[in-house]
C-alpha cells in the first residue's frame, strides 16, 4: 500500500461502497454496465433476476452515485457514471480465476 493516511471518513466511505458491491447481483449489474448504457430488461436478463429486483438494485446504486439513468422515449437507459468504482470492480474481477479461485 501506499502508506498514506487515510481519514475515518474515508473507510467509511469505502466500506459502504463494498457493502453495495457485496450483493452479487448488484456486482453483476454494475459489470455488465461496464459495456455501455442497457436498460432495466436487458439488465434482468443478463444478471438472471426479475425486472422488479433489478430496478431494485439499480434504484440502490444510483442513490450511491454509481449509476445515472436517462430516459429514451419510454425506456430508461442506465451507465455507470463512477468511473473509479467501475477500476475497483475490473481489478478484483481481473484478480479472480473464472472457476471463482483467485488467480496465479
């Protein structure tokens, strides 16, 4: 690590951050956004959830500030707009075997 100091808000700040991200399907969201706008059935339907759930957890990570929705006639589109949480995502996913084991 860097050894530079870090302030109590700051972890906190991150911890809540990884407690969003801990929810796998919230994870999952994320990634798949990390190729561009989708909106809320494609979502659904590439993370395995209901349409309702992932509203749910879309709603969850745009009040964190990781996703902004735009509306496009009567879809709402959805992008990752916290860049730095999309880096931390691809680093542990980078860092992990598919088959789930950490990688050599």
């Amino acid at each position: 690590m860097s050894g530079r100091a870090v302030t109590v808000a700051q972890l906190l700040a991150a911890a809540e951050v990884f407690d969003l991200l801990s929810a796998p399907t919230r994870l999952h969201l994320v990634w798949s956004l990390a190729a561009g706008e989708q909106d809320v059935t494609t979502l659904a339907e590439r993370t395995g959830v209901s349409i309702p759930a992932a509203s749910q957890h879309l709603a969850k990570l745009k009040a964190a500030g990781i996703v902004t929705p735009r509306r496009e006639g009567r879809r709402q589109l959805y992008r990752v707009t916290d860049q730095r949480t999309l880096a931390v995502v691809d680093g542990m996913l980078s860092s992990i075997s598919p088959h789930g084991f950490p990688a050599p």
